[in-house]
C-alpha cells in the first residue's frame, strides 16, 4: 500500500491538479501536502476543508436513508469556485481514522470526472498507520 506522499502525488497526476492534501478533518490539521497553496496556505486550506467536512457530516439532511448502505452516506465533496474546483474525499468510515484527500484543480484545465475517480482508487488504497 502506498504511502502519504506517493498517494497525494498520484492525486496531482489529474489533468489540472494545483494542490493536494491529506488532513484529519477532526482536528483540522494537515497531515501532507502537495503542491500550491491555496490563498492562505496549507494549514488554514485545511482548518477550512475540516470545518467544510464537519458541516456535512453533522448535517441531518445527509443522514442515511431505508436504502442506504451503513455509515457515513457522504462519500465526496465537491465545491466549484470560478477558477476551479475544491474536491473533498473522505477516506474509509469504517476505520479509526478522520481523514479526507482534499483535491485543488484549475477549472479551465482540470478534468473533474476523471479527478473523482483519481481520489476515490488514491483513498481505497492509502495505507494509514
């Protein structure tokens, strides 16, 4: 299994990646980072993903349905700014730990299917110790 670093990399490999990181969205810090800094740096991009990922993952209107399967029914976070697009991973809700892959791609290059995809196969196989 692939490490932090050579997994946020494999991220960056989108079409249009800017920046990537891994945070734990609990404590709002990141655990590695890639890339460039959205405005503000490393650290305040991911006290703001963690505030993000905490608002949705409290929030009822999210909650699982009669058909969904158990645990979080949040999978990712998209959120689209007018020069790009923030994507927010959660990794595996069965383990332990509160970590997401945040994902920054330019919106005139960055390809966001592709990028979706990118972070869940990164996510599945991120060896977290």
């Amino acid at each position: 299994m692939p490490g932090i670093e050579v997994s946020l990399l494999e991220a960056m490999s989108v079409p249009g990646a800017r920046g990537a990181a891994l945070v734990d969205w609990t404590s709002g810090f990141a655990l590695d980072a890639v890339g460039e800094p959205v405005l503000g740096g490393p650290e305040a991009t991911a006290a703001e993903a963690a505030e993000l990922a905490r608002l949705v993952m409290g929030a009822g209107m999210f909650a699982d349905g009669p058909a969904a399967v158990p645990g979080s029914p949040v999978e990712d976070l998209i959120v689209t700014t007018r020069g790009g697009y923030h994507l927010v991973r959660f990794m595996d809700h069965t383990s332990e730990h509160s970590v997401l892959l945040h994902l920054w791609l330019d919106r005139a290059s960055g390809n966001l299917a592709l990028a979706r995809l990118r972070l869940e196969n990164v996510a599945g196989q991120l060896a977290l110790t």
